[in-house]
C-alpha cells in the first residue's frame, strides 16, 4: 500500500524507513528532509494516523476465499 505525502508517492519501504525513524526519536524536520518532503505535510502524516503505524488492510485469515467458496 502507497500513501501520498508532499505530493509524493511513499512505497512499503520508504514508509518503513519513516516509521522506524519514528520510533527511534528523529525530529519530524530530520525524517522530512531524509524523504524529501515538507515538514509541514509530513506532520499532518503523523497527526492523520495518530502517530501509530496503521496496519496494512487485509482480509481476515478466518474468511474463506472465492476459490474455497
């Protein structure tokens, strides 16, 4: 799944990259620069997700497939 940040497409790995920096206590304007990206945007980023990784949608293991149907 790719999110849009600064006008930006972010893949899997970049967003792993973010999120990881995150954790680890960079600045919002460190993380900006290392992506490319305006602070500003990337701060809306955490506040639209609380600052918390959402989990990528998916199906339910327990939900058969149309195959199993």
């Amino acid at each position: 799944m790719e999110v849009l940040v600064a006008g930006a497409v972010l893949t899997l790995e970049q967003q792993d990259d973010v999120w990881a920096q995150w954790r680890s206590g960079q600045s919002v304007r460190s993380i900006a620069r290392d992506i490319g990206a305006a602070p500003q945007h990337l701060r809306r980023y955490f506040a639209t997700t609380g600052g918390v990784r959402t989990r990528p949608a998916g199906r339910s293991p327990k939900q058969l497939s149309l195959r199993d149907r």
